[in-house]
C-alpha cells in the first residue's frame, strides 16, 4: 500500500506534468528565405513619335503661350485719365477670351502712373486705372473674386527717360499678370 507522501508526490507530480503538457508552444515564424529572381528582360522605349498628335501638341503649347502673352500685356491709358480707349476695350476683349477659356486662373491688376503729378495723386489715378480695367472685364461676366487691384502710382515705372513723351505713356498703364492657377487651353473661336 503507497504511503501518503507517496500518494501526495505522486499527485503533485501529475499535477505538474499535466500543467507542462498543456502549455502553448510558442509559435515557430519560418526563417525568410532570400528569393533572387532574374528580372524580366527590358523591352526598348518606343522610338518618339512624328505623327500628328505631337505637331498637336506642339501648336497647344504655342497656343497657350500665346494666350498667356495675351492675357499679361499692359492696357494703356491716356495722360490723367482713367478711360478705356476703343483699342484697350479691344485687348481686354482678347483678355477676356482667355480668362473664359480658363476658369482656374486668376488675375492681379496694378495701376500705373508717370511721374508727373504728387505722390499721392498718382496712387489714386493708378488704382483708378485698375478699377477700371476691373470693371470692364466683370461688366462682361468675370467673376469678381478673380481679380485683384493694386496701384503702384508712380513707384515702378517702365521707362526713366523723362525727357521722351513716349516713356510717359508706357508709364501710364494698368499690367495684368496671372495671381493664380495656369493657363491649360487657348481661347475658343
């Protein structure tokens, strides 16, 4: 007959060994093995192309470019005025083609003066000049929030040569650049 410290050794022991049995091994994560593969063999670039659909999109680009020159030319004004004569009515028309066509894009105007008049009257003739120019293209459907008006009165001038009218009216202008977006498509029509 077993004793009772045989009995209770006997228990533990079994007690421990089950214990033992019933733990999870832990999870055995497979060495990577390094693959090589041989890469598929490269296939030449195709030759460029000389067919039409590059002359296309070379006339896109020289239309783009000429639509951008056409949208930052300067408008001019006469000495103290702030009148659109009949041929910057003309340009802003052209402008406006080009803003149309490019919904994205918008515009900063800055009044320009020449030299002749105070400071102070000056700035307020080139924000006129702006205004103006601003006026005539949301009169026709632009969106105000496209534009934007600044004057430099007589701070930048174009040309310094003060003894040649000329110089004075190159002065005398409102210059239009591009403030935001691209210029991606030539005016239609």
């Amino acid at each position: 007959m077993p004793t009772p410290r045989r009995v209770f050794s006997l228990v533990i022991g079994s007690a421990l060994l089950a214990a033992a049995c019933s733990k999870p091994k832990p999870a055995v994560v497979p060495t990577p093995v390094p693959v090589t593969s041989n890469p598929a063999p490269s296939t030449p670039a195709p030759a460029p192309s000389t067919s039409a659909p590059a002359a296309t999109n070379d006339g896109n680009a020289s239309a783009i470019a000429a639509a951008m020159a056409t949208l930052t030319g300067a408008i001019y004004f006469e000495y103290d005025q702030d009148a659109l004569s009949s041929d910057a009515q003309a340009q802003l028309d052209r402008k406006l083609a080009v803003l149309v066509a490019n919904p994205g894009v918008g515009i900063r105007l800055t009044g320009h003066a020449d030299e002749r008049g105070s400071d102070e009257y000056n700035l307020a003739l080139g924000q006129r000049r702006a205004a103006t120019v601003k006026r005539y293209l949301t009169d026709r459907g632009l969106s105000d929030s496209r534009i934007g008006v600044v004057s430099m009165g007589e701070e930048r001038p174009a040309c310094t040569d003060s003894a040649d009218d000329s110089c004075y009216r190159r002065n005398r202008r409102a210059d239009v650049e591009v403030s935001s977006g691209t210029i991606t498509a030539p005016p239609r029509g």
